[in-house]
C-alpha cells in the first residue's frame, strides 16, 4: 500500500479538487484555469490589509492622513482607507470609489500527528463564534481537504457542523499520521537499544566487536528474533528516510497554493496549526564510539557517518521566495505552534523538527502580517489569532511604476503616531 504522505501540502494538492466538505466542488475551480486567468489580470490598484496596535489593543480611529506608503522606497498616494470589522465597513474615507469584497475564506490547517482533546475546543469557538453566515471554510488535515461552501453553512445548524467537523479532525489525525507515530515509535525503540549496546545497559555477545551484535531491543517483547547490530542500524537509516519523506516540503507547492489563493476573491485568512514534533537521535558521542569501535568495518563507518550528515543538514527551501509569493497572495495567515513535552532517553536526543516545514510557515505568516504564536493550548492560540485579524483596514493605491515588469515590490507602511505597531502585507508581483 502506497505510504501516506504527513505534510499538509501534499495531502492538499492530491486531494483537494477530489474531497469536498458536503458537496462538491464546481469546475469553475480548477487551479489550471484559475493560474490562467492571473496571468492575464492587470495591476490597476493595489490593496493592503493593515493591522495597527498599540500594546494589545488595536487602533480604531486612525484616518487616511495618519498612514504613508511606500513602494520600493517611493511614497504612494493613497487614494482610498477603509476601517473593516469582521465583514462590515464601518467607516470610509475616499478619494476614489472602491469596492472592497469583505467575503471571508477560512482554512483551518491541521499539521498535526495525533490528536489532543483541547482541539475541540478551539473548533468549538471557531464555529460558534467567529463563523458567519456567508463565510467559506477550507478545512485541510493530515489526511484529507475538505469544503463547507456559504449555501451548506446556511443550510446546516452551527451544532451539525461542528460535530462533523470535530469528528472528521480527530479521525483524520488519528488514520492520516498513525503511520508516521509508528515510525517515530519504532526509531525511538531502535535508538534507545543501539544508545544501550555502547552504554553497556546492552550485553555483547562472546568475540570481538566486529562480530556480529545482537541487540535485544522492544522486538524481543512480541516474540521475535533479535536484530543484529548491522539490522538495526540500517533499520534506523531506513526509517529515517521514510520520515524525511513523509515530511519533505515540496517549494512547488507552497508557490502553487499561494497563486490558488491569489485568485481568491474576499479576504483570506488561514489559522495553521502546527504540532510541535521531535526526532529521536542517537547521542553523537554515542555514534563516534560505533566510528571507532568498527574501525576495519568502513561500511557501518560510511553509514553511521551519513546518519550524523543527515542531523546537521540544512533546509532546501527558499523562504525568500516563498516570502514573495505569499505576500503576493493577499492574505492573512496565523501560525500556531502548539507545543508538547520532549521524551529523555538515556543516550536519546529528541531534537526538536523546526527547520523546513517550520521556517516555511513562519516566514508565510510574518510576510502576511499575520499571528504568530506558541502554546499548548490550541484554543487560546486561535482565540488571540482572531481578535488579531478580524478588525483591520484596508488602504488602496495606484502605484507610480505602472510598468508590469513582473518583479516583486516592496511595500512598507508607517502610521504617524508613536508607539504602534504596523503589520501588513509586504509586497506583490507587478504582472
């Protein structure tokens, strides 16, 4: 059977024009066409979603002269501002008539691999709070997409959503990452068991340490013959392969969902929530002693060798451009890092995972403007990423450089008051 893939960005691109959340979705939809149709558009205006704050609290009765924008360092003419609450406009000031679309597009994004009761809870709150009549939701888990249009939400009491979605989050984190717990389970058993050999926890077998090693590890427990020192070890650098795998970030994909959600009309907001994950090493020491131990054994040095190459690895993707993409998108998108305990093994480093995947969504949210936060509490997190992102302003312009040259600009925006923080969008392509 074909193995399930862990990131989200996979599970989204093979199934979200297949799996849809109570009806499906229409043709009108599909990503090529959509992809055709930006690359046809005209930059007439620009729009930039503005977030200000001082402390906590955002600032309500800011006007049009209190900001400044610039583009590549050149001031912009801000033309129009609107004060944007939820979906309702509570206030203007125009120069020039525009219509914004204050149609909101919710995903809520699972990276998640087994499931905590406390999530009920922030779906609890998102639902019968923050969801409205007229809303789209997009709801993406470790094992499938789904879709709950603005009809079917209108059609369905808030409580019939709500269980089902609560039921289709737990199930799809249970069935989509039950492999990839298996994995960390086995490798947690395998590094515990060569960490144990060195240690002397483990007994050697009589003869030199180039004989055959028979490690007893959890195996032994089910019935089954121990593994020699080599098995393990090539089973350890197996499964480490199938977890890069499984987490592997594909660059095409990020730029493929940040041009989907371009073509989104309305305000776009994604709340990801990401858990916090571990990989079980062996202790380098630990690895050195196996280099010298097997000194006339040059293929378990070349393997232990790669294994240690493979911790210190760097990440692969360009978060520059990344960073450009989704600012491009127009979106407002909140990472939530939930996190857990580490597990200590003796001779055991659980390293935190926090270099592609992480960085990738750290860098969509900051680019955004968006809500970046940590706790293990999923509920607060999503609680304080809305009443971060509800109430904003939306400021237009035309810019000087009309030249659809395709190259990213830079957008930065000041508001004449000290003492406040600005988050926006920083950018877009001129095409």
């Amino acid at each position: 059977m074909e193995e399930r893939k862990k990131s989200f960005l996979i599970i989204f691109f093979s199934t979200i024009f297949l799996s849809f959340f109570y009806q499906s979705w229409s043709a009108e939809w599909d990503f090529v066409e959509q992809q055709r149709i930006q690359e046809e558009s005209i930059v007439i205006n620009v729009e930039v979603p503005v977030r200000v704050f001082k402390g906590s609290q955002f600032v309500d009765d800011l006007k049009l002269n209190d900001f400044e924008v610039t583009e590549d360092g050149i001031p912009q003419k801000i033309e129009a501002i609107y004060l944007i609450r939820k979906r309702s406009i509570e206030r203007r000031e125009e120069e020039r008539v525009f219509k914004p679309s204050t149609t909101r597009n919710f995903f809520l994004v699972f990276e998640i691999n087994d499931f905590m009761p406390r999530l009920n809870e922030a779906l609890d709150y998102f639902v019968l709070e923050v969801l409205r009549p007229g809303d789209n939701l997009f709801v993406m888990t470790p094992l499938k997409s789904y879709r709950l249009s603005a009809q079917a939400m209108q059609a369905r009491p808030k409580e019939k959503i709500l269980e089902q979605l609560k039921g289709l989050v737990r199930r799809d984190a249970l069935i989509g990452a039950a492999e990839y717990r298996n994995l960390l389970s086995e490798m947690e058993s395998l590094a515990k068991s060569l960490a144990q050999l060195v240690s002397g926890q483990a007994t050697l077998p009589p003869g030199s340490p180039t004989a055959p090693l028979m490690i007893m590890d959890d195996l032994d427990s089910a019935g089954e013959q121990p593994r020699s020192f080599d098995e393990q070890l090539q089973r350890y650098v197996e499964l480490l392969g199938r977890l890069d795998n499984m987490r592997k970030a594909d660059e095409a994909n990020f730029l493929a969902f940040a041009d989907f959600l371009k073509n989104m009309t309305g305000q776009k907001y994604i709340f990801l929530f990401y858990q916090r994950e571990y990989l079980p090493k062996i202790d380098p020491k630990i690895l050195y002693q196996y280099i010298e131990m097997y000194q006339d054994r040059p293929d378990i040095s070349q393997t232990i060798t790669g294994i240690i190459e493979f911790y210190r690895r760097d990440m692969n993707l360009d978060t520059e451009k990344i960073r450009q993409a989704f600012c491009d998108s127009s979106i407002s998108a909140h990472f939530m890092f939930i996190t857990t305990s580490r597990k200590d093994l003796a001779g055991v480093r659980s390293d935190e995972q926090v270099d592609d995947i992480f960085s990738a969504f750290n860098e969509i949210a900051r680019a955004s403007g968006g809500f970046v936060d940590s706790s293990s509490n999923p509920a607060s997190l999503l609680m304080r990423a809305v009443e971060a992102s509800e109430t904003y302003y939306l400021l237009y312009y035309t810019p000087t450089n009309k030249e659809r040259d395709g190259r990213f600009r830079e957008i930065q925006v000041k508001v004449n008051i000290p003492g406040v923080r600005v988050v926006h969008r920083q950018g877009y392509f001129a095409r």
